[in-house]
C-alpha cells in the first residue's frame, strides 16, 4: 500500500472516530428547554452537525496557511 493511501485510510478512520464524537457533544449540547423531538430534533441536530464541520474546515485551513 502506497504511503497515500495509507494516510487516506487513517484520515477516514478519524473521521468515522470525530462524527460519532461529534454526534454525542452535539445530543448535549441542544437546548433541553426546547423540548424537540423527531424532525425537528434532527433538523437541528444536523445543522448544528454541518455548522461545526464547517468551521473545523475553515479552522484547519487557517491554520494550514499559518493564520491562526
């Protein structure tokens, strides 16, 4: 196996490992006053979800091009 492609097999393993992490924050982080459950619960369970990988991508490129 090529170096790349082992790279490319460890990065998808962090990844599968930081969504389920993220997963879990998220659960408790949603507003317990709110009282959300079903579509509502996921609809916002997943922007929360894509918001946050946003900024992480946007971090890591900061950070990449030496902006911090």
């Amino acid at each position: 196996m090529s170096y790349t492609k082992e790279l490319d097999r460890i990065s998808k393993v962090v990844a599968e490992n930081m969504l389920e992490q993220a997963h879990r924050e998220i659960h408790w982080s949603m507003p317990a006053d709110e009282n959300l459950e079903g579509d509502e619960y996921m609809e916002i369970h997943n922007h929360i979800l894509e918001r946050a990988i946003y900024y992480i991508s946007k971090q890591a490129k900061e950070k990449s091009n030496g902006v911090v």
